[in-house]
C-alpha cells in the first residue's frame, strides 16, 4: 500500500479578519479556521487543507501556507471574494464581540476532498456546518482518527444535524460555555458525559486561558494553559490548539488516550506561540526547536 | 528540645454565615477562614486556632472543632455577639454578592498566641488585617514557614502594612482578581514578579474552579482543580485549600517547593470535599483515607 500523500486532513474556514484588541488593531489579515489549524499542524506531520477563498485573496497569503508546507490541492478558488470577519476584544481579552461577518463565497462552501486526501488516517472536522461536515465523512476511506469542532451557532440551529455528525467522530471539541449551551449541565463533567454518550470515545473542552480537559468513559484529563507574560490576540486559539494537536496525534500514528494527552502538550505550546503575534505572524517563522524547548518547560510546570 | 504543642498555628476569622445558593439557603452556621483551615489542616497536623468568637457562640459549633482534634487554647471568648457574615451566589457560583457583614467582637480582635503556639514551625496568617498580622509576626519565635492571605480589602485601604507583612513572610497566596488588582498587571505571571519583588519566595495564585499557580523566582507550577460534578456552597474554598495545604505541608516537616507541590495537591482535594457541602459538613464526616483515594485519582488525571 502506498502512504497517503497527506497524513492529516483539515477541513475548515479561510476568513481575512479585521480585529482590535485594547492596545492594537489590524486590517485584513489572514485568519480562519483551517489557516490556524493547518499552520499548527504543519510542524508535525504532512497536512492538507480543505478550504475556500475568493478571487481577490492576496498571493502573499497563499505564500504564508506555501511556506509552511502546507498542502493546498483542497484549496478551492471561486469567483468573488473571500470570507471576511471584523471583531474587537475586551480588556481582558476573555471575550469579544463580532462586529462583521460577509460570508462571500464561504456561503455556497461545498468541501470536496481530493482524491489524494481521502485515504489520509487523520481528519480535523473544522467549525463549519454539520451537513457539510457530514459531506466530508461521506468522502473519506477509513479514516483512523476523527476530530470534530463546532460553535454555538450550529448548537442552536441545527442541534440534530451536529448529534449525528459528532455520532461518527472519535473525538469532540467545544469550549466550556457550548459545552454548557449543549447540554443544559453547568459542570463539565456532566456535560461531558451527556456528549459522550452521543457517541465519541473522547470530549476535549477548552477553557481558553485556563486550560483544557480530556474526558472519557473512564478517565480525565486536566491540562492547563502556558503561562504567557503577554499576547497579542487570541483569535484562532482554539483552532491552533486543535491543530497542533492533530498534528502531533498524526505523526505519532496512535490515538490511544496517552498518545491523545501528550498530543494536547504540542497543541497546547503550539497555541502559546500562535497568540503571542496577529495572524500567522509568529507561526511562520516558529520552529520546531522552540516547541520542543517550551513542551519539556511546560511539562516541567505540570511535574508532581 | 521539646516537641511544640502544634506544628501549625492558624490565624483568622470566625463566623456565623447565612448563605444562599441557587439551590439552597441555610442560616447561622459554622464559617470563617480559620474554622475552614483549621478543619482542612486537622487531616495532616496537629493544629491551634486562634480566633475570636462572642459569648452567644454554640456550644455545638466548638464540638465540631473538639471532635476534629484541633487545639482551641488559642480561641477567645469576649463578651458580645459573634462575627456575622450574609451572602448570596449566582446561578454560576462564580460570583457572589455580600448582604451584610456585623464584625461585633471580631472587630476589636487582637490575636494572642498562647506561648505553646509560639514555637509551632508553621503559620498561616488568615485573612485579617494586616496591622494584626504584624502583630502576630511579633510573637513567633523562629517560625520555619508562614503563609499569608489577604483580600481586595486591605489591597484597597492598607497596601503599605500589607506590604510590610508580605515581606516578612515565605508565602503569598490570593486570588487571580486581586493579584491583578494589587499589582496592576493583567497577566498572572508579570502579577507574581512584582509581588515576588516584595519578599515572599513563593507566590501562590487560586483560580477557583480553574486551580492554582505557584511562583517562585525562577519556576511555575500549574494545578487544575479537582473536577466535581456537583457541589453545594464554595464558601470557604480558599481558606480550605490553603488550610489543606499548609496540614500537609507540616506534616511532611519540609518547606522546599517540591513539598510545596505535593502539599498544593492534599490542598485541592480536601477543598474539593468541603465544597460538596455547606460549612463543616462534609469535612467532619471526611476521613484521610478518602483524601488519599481522590489525591490518588487527582494524580493521575494530571499524568502527563
């Protein structure tokens, strides 16, 4: 059998966001879903991205991911212009609001996987609608390990649609309030079992600057947050998280809960670097060298 | 040398609070800083209280002291009526709001160490006024470790003594809201330099729900909380946390920061059990041998 061309498929949004925290603001700068989490990925294993952008997106944009090695056949091009989202963040930057979203050409997104992408053993379910979601696993040929995001948006509209999809995954994302908004538990714990019996062996909950928690049928997982001195912009936190996780996951060519936990360690640290700058910024010129000094640092503030 | 009668004194508030809870409300029962640390620490050490309390205190509350085996040489009976506190949480129990606060006798306390608690190797200095936590400071004799809490409080109208205080201690612990609030800092990492900067060697910062941080000049350690599925009333947490950790920390005669670690885990279990209840009531029922099942448990959600 002849490897995969990709180890890890990314299935997500391509936004060019405009966003002001309280001590900056940037224009039309590359974001999305699957550009944080393909960006994270990418220092891990060999990934592919499924994703769609207009005719006006920047070259030097796609330039970022070419860098990267990031594999772009999945990219679709339409005609017409690209996602566009504009936010600003709160003084503690815990919560934000949107100011903006102009769908574009990610209204009418229908993901079709290259043919080379379909055989790939990992697939990261980005935040896009669960029928859509549904369309990828459709597609795919036996997939090993399957990641699954999504947002209060599709919680409130299409909670049935989601129950089936998050039914076909080995492992559901969410942050701690769609994990409350999904269940109507406020503890984690419970909530977390509700989602798992919908199926997935595993339910990681993000807690943003406050960690993240692994649950399965029988265990927990408490990991918590690197501590920054400082950062510039959370946007795509979550989605570098889950990247680098994924990554990290695919090139171990395991999905046991241990290879799972220190997977969480590189998504974790590969986040830590993500928002210390905008965009990509200072994803794109990591590497894997500083992950791996931060991930034994890190690993030494969780020693007991 | 003879063995000190405790190896742990503990200093701080005694009252009768009327709390309500989204789900329940009880009236007059057993609270204050020192009778939730004293309880929390009685698991691990032989412990002294030193606190005040009116003439109309129960006879029942100081036989649940009595019947945990904590030293009340130290506890003081002054004509009046005892400290009273009233508050209500939010449907989140994350917020709460102070009804009312009669100080009675607790307002003109002065802590009296009985000379048998003035050579305890161990002090936790409660969350009382800082000018009379000097004074405590002012009848110990060659105390081998003390921690200090406070609170936003006396961070608002007496920073010079509390900085005074602080600086003759070998712990800080406080809360992530007022450790951003006495130092201005946003991160919790730049908010430990600077009260690092003022003398302790290890600046403990509770998170709640979220765990805990400790600072040292050149480490950070990082601890989840213990994940309930339910609780009943976090008042007293901190108090039982640190109370915990400080028993443990005793116990084990050291005061390194690798002692200091394992003492912060005892800490988080024994508060996880006595949030599962109001007041004292489910620590008095606790045994250690259920401490060490949970830690046990607790540990390996945290194996990385």
């Amino acid at each position: 059998m002849t490897r995969p061309k990709v180890d890890l498929t990314i299935v997500g949004s391509i936004g060019i966001d405009t966003i002001a925290t309280p001590t900056a603001r940037r224009e039309e700068i590359l974001g999305g879903s699957v550009s944080y989490a393909c960006a994270a990925a990418s220092f891990f294993t060999q990934t592919g991205m499924v994703g769609v952008v207009g005719t006006d997106f920047p070259a030097a944009f796609r330039q970022v991911w070419e860098n990267m090695n990031i594999d772009l056949e999945g990219l679709q091009v339409e005609e017409g212009k690209t996602f566009r989202w504009s936010g600003v963040y709160e003084e503690n930057m815990d919560n934000r609001t949107t100011l903006s979203t102009d769908l574009n050409v990610f209204e009418n997104f229908s993901p079709e996987l290259p043919d080379d992408y379909r055989d790939a053993p990992y697939l990261f379910l980005g935040n896009i609608h669960p029928a859509l979601q549904l369309h990828v696993l459709e597609q795919v040929r036996n997939p090993k390990f399957i990641l699954i995001d999504t947002m209060d948006l599709w919680i409130n509209i299409d909670k049935e649609d989601l129950a089936k999809v998050i039914g076909k995954c080995h492992m559901l994302t969410l942050n701690e309030s769609e994990a409350r908004l999904f269940t109507g538990e406020q503890t984690l714990g419970k909530a977390a079992k509700q989602l798992l019996a919908m199926g997935p062996e595993y339910v990681l909950i993000k807690k943003g600057g406050n960690g993240s928690m692994l649950f399965t049928r029988h265990n927990v997982f408490l990991l918590h947050a690197y501590p920054l001195d400082s950062f510039e912009d959370p946007t795509g936190a979550g989605d570098t998280f889950a990247g680098g996780l994924m990554g990290a996951l695919a090139a171990s060519g395991r999905c046991d809960e241990d290879a799972i936990r220190e997977a969480m360690l590189y998504g974790t640290i590969t986040a830590s670097f993500g928002v210390e700058e905008f965009s990509l910024d200072r994803l794109q010129r990591l590497s894997r060298e500083e992950i791996e000094q931060r991930t034994a640092e890190f690993k030494e503030m969780c020693r007991i």
